[in-house]
C-alpha cells in the first residue's frame, strides 16, 4: 500500500514537473511582465535603496551615457578634480575624483582620456534597456543624465532579462538529451546551489550573467550549426562567438567549442578537418561576422589610445609560471569547489557523458581546463569582491550538462536519494551564504577557514566585522609595500 501510494505521488510530481518544464518559456515571460513592478515597489517602499551600477558595473555601463547624453568618450565628464566621493554606492548621481575613478577602471593616459579598461560588450547588450530608461525618464519629466533611477534599474532588469534567456536555452540544451526531471533538478541546482543567482539579482551589471547567457546559447546552436552549416545559422553563430569576445575578451577560448564539438577519436578529427574545408564560404562568414562585432571595440580604443589594438588593463597581467591552481579550485578564499561543492560532482559527471551528449565531453573539458589556468594566472586570482569564485559563473552551462549526467547516470533508488538529499543540503547553504554575503557578514574576499567556522550558519549583526577585516589587509599590504619601498631608498 505505501508503495503505491509512493509511485502515485512520484508520478504527480513527474507531471507538475513536466507541465513546468513545457511551459518554462511562458513562467520566464510573466516574471518578466511582474518583476519591474515588484521592482519598482520595493524602491519606493524604501526596501531597496542601493545604486545597481556600482564597483566594476561601472565601467561595463559608464559607455551608455558617454554616447547617448554627454557625448564624450574621453569620460571626463565623469571626474571631478575637487570632488571627494562621498557619496557612497547608494547614491544614483555620481562624480569620481580622479583616485577613485582609476579604482573603478578609469586610467588618465598621456593623451589627458581617461580610458575604460573594461570591453564595452555589457553596454552593447544593455543598450536597449537604456533607451527604455531614458523614454520613462522623459515621461516623468526628469533629468536625462544617465545615471539616475530609470536609467539603471532599467539595465538592471536588462541583466534580468539576460539570466533568464540563458535559463531558457539551458533548458533547451538539457532537455535534448535527459529527462524533464533530470533537466529540472539540474536547473535548481544551478541557479541556487552556484554563485549565479547572485550575479542575476544582486550584481547583475557585472559581466558573468551576460556571458553565461552566450555561452550556453553557443553551446546550444553549435550543434544545430554543424548539421546544417547554411549562412544564416554561420552568421547566427559568428553573432554569439563575436559577442563572447566583446563582452569578455579571454572568453575567446569558447572559439574552440564549435571546432571541438562531437571529435572524440582520431577519425572524427579527420572527418571535421573536411568538412571545414568543403565549408570555407561559411567559416569566411562567421570570421567576418566576429570582426564586425568586435569593431566597436577597436573603433573605441582607436578614439581613447590611438591605436585599434589596445591592452587596457595596463600593468594588470598573466603569471603563467606561476599558477594558484589549487587555491582558485578549493581554497576558503575563493575556491571554486569550496563555495560550490555541486560543480565537484558536475565535473565528474562530464566523464559520465553517453549517447550524443557525449559530443561535448572534448570542449567542454578543453575550456574548463583552460579558464582555470588562465583564471589561476591572474595577477589577482581571487577577482576582486564577489560570492564564490565569479570568473566561472560565465561558463556554468558546461558545468550543466555535466551534472545532469551524473543525475541520470544514478539508477539506484537509495543512492539516487542520498544524492539528491545532498544536493538539496548543498543548495541551501549555498543561498544562505548567498544572503550573508549580500548582508556583509561573508567577507568579500580573503576568507580564512577560521573566518568560514566562526561565521558558518549565522545571521549575527555583529558578524558584519568580518568585512573590516578584507579593508584592513588592504591597508596593512600598502603599508609593507611602503615600508619596503622606504628601505629599498
């Protein structure tokens, strides 16, 4: 009698989730309709006070109003010489000092520009969520400056938007090759039980959710492209690729996914070397295609610094002999398996891979191992503030389909639910220190095991010191520098 009664509510919950995942296109169109009105609500109820274009959003959105309102790419409309920023990140009229403005990315070159280090990628996707910020801010009859309140909630829901596209051909991509359950249960886990949610709702300005988004779209036509190379599906794929790059420039390595996709012998090799070659017209396209979305990009460079190719990251560089692999995979600073122990199991369900999905154990394998040496090379391989370790966020679809192999790969019915209670486990630590992080009790960065055990499972207030404590290493490393520079005269 209880197994039956067991299997009929198993059975139940396979059709809800069926009907969820069927009508997921139409779930995503109503929040979309509902958010900017709860939105807007919790702003005026004072609930939500804080700027979204704040730290690194800045530079990705600074580029919308340089060339719609102030038409100055030179940006110093925005650097006030006597100005001593007080305002603070809950303001939504900025001005920098010229000190402040180099920490948000703006570098004064000998040409007097100063120059925004950050690709303009962001603001290219966010550019028609400007514009319908700046048509309300005139039926409001408000100041169109570009930074006030339609402006930037309006890319703020564009970053929503952005989230939810990338869920939607996630769901795609699973569900050509699992069970709606499985693709369920993958999707929960990737959206809660990863740094992603933060990226979509509380940083979403930044580039991560942008470029999840065209990553997972890649991941999603590259196989449609292979089977029917026509020229619209090449300019469909050369668009994406173009704008992986334009968004984030060491994103380049997703050039490899379309090269690498369905190769798992010495034979398919052969095979795909070809097919390109029967197919130049259309690989011609998508180069050409890529060159044109990038020219924005080297039209702006050419403006600021002379010169159609730029670094603008200045002394900012790669150590690549001498790599922190270990402590960008599992350190309590910023370890991507430490904050995200699910991608542990969803690496190794790449491995598990069967049938067509198998197709993207090479690339997606291939990319994983490159992030993580470029990621490990940074001069600063903890990338600055954020939940978990965000320079993988972007490259969460792979980490998808690997773990809904190993969801399916589980046949038996006590490991499939001590797996499933763990993930459940995982899931809600992960949103819990989500929210400590969002409430200042999770340092930003530089979190020691001892900082992670005292701060473990608690909402204290007093907690909220731990943030000092990432101001004050700041402080003390200057302070050696200082010294060593006054010992080294």
């Amino acid at each position: 009698m209880f197994l039956e009664k067991k299997k009929s509510y198993l059975k139940k919950f396979e059709e809800i989730v069926e009907i969820l995942m069927n009508n997921l296109g139409r779930i995503i169109l109503l929040i979309l309709i509902i958010y900017p009105l709860l939105l807007v609500g919790l702003y005026y109820s004072n609930a939500v006070r804080k700027a979204p274009v704040r730290e690194d959003a800045v530079g990705y959105y600074a580029y919308l109003p340089a060339v719609f309102n102030n038409k100055d790419l030179t940006f110093k409309f925005m650097i006030d010489e006597g100005n001593p920023y007080t305002q603070g990140e809950n303001t939504f009229e900025r001005q920098y000092n010229p000190e402040e403005a180099e920490i948000l990315g703006f570098k004064q070159l000998q040409n007097g520009n100063f120059l925004d280090k950050y690709p303009v990628g962001v603001a290219f996707l966010l550019m028609p969520f400007y514009i319908l910020g700046h048509i309300l801010t005139m039926i409001c009859g408000l100041e169109t400056t570009g930074w006030s309140f339609f402006y930037q909630y309006s890319a703020f829901y564009g970053g929503i938007v952005y989230f939810l596209l990338g869920i939607l051909f996630l769901k795609k991509l699973l569900s050509k090759y699992f069970s709606s359950l499985t693709t369920f249960f993958t999707l929960c886990a990737i959206i809660l039980g990863t740094n992603l949610l933060n990226y979509a709702l509380y940083e979403n300005i930044f580039s991560h959710v942008y470029s999840f988004f065209l990553i997972t779209a890649l991941m999603y036509f590259t196989p449609i492209w292979l089977m029917d190379m026509s020229v619209k599906k090449s300019i469909c794929l050369g668009l994406t690729l173009g704008l992986i790059v334009l968004v984030r420039q060491t994103n380049a390595i997703c050039l490899f996914f379309p090269l690498l996709h369905g190769i798992n012998s010495l034979s398919q090799v052969k095979k795909r070397i070809k097919l390109f070659r029967g197919s130049w017209y259309e690989l011609i396209i998508i180069l050409l295609v890529i060159l044109i979305v990038l020219l924005p990009q080297f039209l702006y460079w050419k403006y600021a610094a002379g010169s159609f190719f730029y670094y603008s990251y200045g002394e900012e560089g790669f150590l690549f002999f001498q790599p922190k692999l270990f402590k960008v995979l599992f350190s309590t600073s910023k370890g991507l398996f430490f904050w995200s122990p699910l991608l542990i199991i969803a690496f190794i369900g790449l491995f598990l891979l069967r049938g067509k999905a198998r197709k993207y154990l090479l690339p997606c394998l291939l990319i994983f191992v490159l992030q993580v040496y470029l990621v490990s090379s940074w001069w600063n391989w903890e990338y600055g503030w954020s939940y978990g370790h965000r320079a993988f966020t972007d490259y969460l679809g792979i980490f998808a389909i690997g773990l809904a192999a190993f969801y399916s790969s589980i046949k038996k019915a006590w490991c499939r639910a001590f797996i499933l209670t763990s993930s459940a486990f995982l899931v809600f630590l992960s949103v819990f220190q989500m929210v400590q992080y969002w409430i200042r009790i999770l340092p930003p960065a530089r979190t020691t095991l001892d900082d992670y055990g005292k701060i473990f499972l608690r909402l204290d207030p007093e907690l909220k010191l731990f943030w000092k404590k990432y101001f004050i290493g700041e402080e003390d490393e200057m302070n050696d520098k200082n010294d060593q520079d006054n010992r080294n005269d």
